[in-house]
C-alpha cells in the first residue's frame, strides 16, 4: 500500500517535472517565433 503510494507519487513528480521542462521549451519557441516570422517576411 505505501510502496504503491510512493511510486505513483515519483510518478506525479516525474511527470509534472517533464511537464514544464515542455512548457519551458515551448514558451521558447513561441517568444523566438515573432523574430522567426519578421525574418521570412523581410525574405
């Protein structure tokens, strides 16, 4: 019982922690797209 409490809670962690490392790297992006399309545009 504790021992399965205990691995779903790494699991919570590990994914939440995956989680914003995703909404770090998207946020990222999306701040690099503007340049990205005035760029193109200026092509």
């Amino acid at each position: 019982m504790s021992r399965t409490t205990v691995e779903s809670t790494d699991t919570v962690q590990s994914m939440s922690s995956s989680a914003s490392a995703a909404a770090r790297t998207a946020a990222r992006i999306i701040s690099q797209v503007p340049s990205t399309a005035h760029l193109i545009s200026r092509l």
